[in-house]
C-alpha cells in the first residue's frame, strides 16, 4: 500500500453536542482516588516515624 492511498473511500464529520457537562474545581475539591492516596502516603509517614 502507497502512503498517497486513502485509508478509506470517504470520510465524515461527527458532531457530538452535549447536553450537559460537570467542573471539577481540583482546588476545592479532590477526586475520590487522588484523596485515597493522599491518605495512605500520610498513614505510612506516620507508620515511618514510629
């Protein structure tokens, strides 16, 4: 196959509108995961200075 041949006989345009959408303000607010590991980080300090 030659790099100038199409991939495919057409192409299309997808126009996706949403009909909502969420912020997540990172400086207020932590993901559930991200606070997870913060937490555990904090407990295994505190384990190490035992």
């Amino acid at each position: 196959m030659a790099l100038r041949d199409p991939l495919y006989d057409g192409m299309v345009r997808i126009v996706v509108t949403p009909t909502w959408a969420k912020l997540i303000d990172f400086e207020t607010t932590l993901p559930s995961a991200v606070e997870e590991l913060v937490r555990q980080r904090a407990e295994r300090e505190r384990l190490a200075r035992r």
